[in-house]
C-alpha cells in the first residue's frame, strides 16, 4: 500500500469536533509515517542503520506522546458531560497506551528489529476505536446539544 493509502481517513472517521477530527488525521498520518520508514531501504551500513533506528524510535515516541495528548483531550470531555461510558473507552486508550510503549521499550532496548507492524496494528487500532468508541462519544455529546 503507497504512503497515501496508508494515511487517507475514510469519510466514516470523521467526526464533528474539528480538534478531536484533527488529532485522528494526524495520528493516522503519523501512523503511515511510521510504516514508510519502518520499510524504507537504507543499506547496510552502520550509519545508516543507526539513522533509520533513531527515525523510528522518534516516531514512535511521537505517536505515544500525540496518542496520550489526544486520549486526555477526549476523557476531559467525556467527564465534563458526565459520559457514561467514559471507564469503558478510557480502558481502551490505557490498553493501547500500555502496548505501545510496551513495543517501544523493546525496540529502544534492542529486544526486537524495527518491522512495520506497530505501524499496521496502530492504524487499524485508530481505524476500529474512531468508527466505534470515538463515534459513540460523538453521538452523545451531540445528542446533548440539540
Ligand atoms: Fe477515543
Ligand atoms: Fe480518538
């Protein structure tokens, strides 16, 4: 799948908080990043491992770092409005948060080889949470307002 692939939103992800909508485009993007790098060819040399390394360490720590922002931005709204299924989808957002840095802590300590998979496993995890937790959220939040 070409980077664009990788990273276009279906119109079934967009939700109508522009910021919350934002975080999900970028997380995606970041996400396709991730995989481009991860695949990229660099050679065999030691610099050039060394350089791919440290690009897919920082990518990585960005995704959890902007993850855990995003994640914050939601529960902040989910317990302004009282959500009532704020514990259920706040598991959600810990448990990829757990894995995550779990897959990081193994990467930067050199217990695993750098392969796309966090990237495939982070854009279907991103794909499965908007269209159904995220998507509840919406509904009730919106649901208030009118
Ligand atoms: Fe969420
Ligand atoms: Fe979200």
């Amino acid at each position: 799948m070409s980077f664009l692939g990788f990273a276009r939103k279906k119109p079934a992800l967009d939700l109508s908080y522009s910021v919350i909508n934002e975080d999900h485009t970028h997380l995606i993007q970041l996400a396709a990043e991730l995989r481009c790098t991860a695949l990229k060819g660099v050679g065999d040399t030691p610099t050039a491992q060394a350089e791919k390394q440290a690009q897919v360490e920082d990518l990585v720590y960005r995704l959890i770092a902007d993850s855990i922002e995003h994640f914050s931005r939601e529960e902040v709204l989910m317990q302004a409005y009282n959500y009532p299924g704020y514990r259920l989808h706040r598991q959600e957002h810990e448990q990829l948060s757990r894995k995550a840095t779990a897959y990081y802590n193994d990467l930067t300590e050199g217990r695993i080889a750098i392969t796309e998979d966090l990237a495939n496993f982070y854009r279907r995890w991103l794909h499965d949470h908007i269209r159904s937790h995220d998507k509840d959220l919406e509904r009730f939040l919106f649901g208030r307002r009118s």
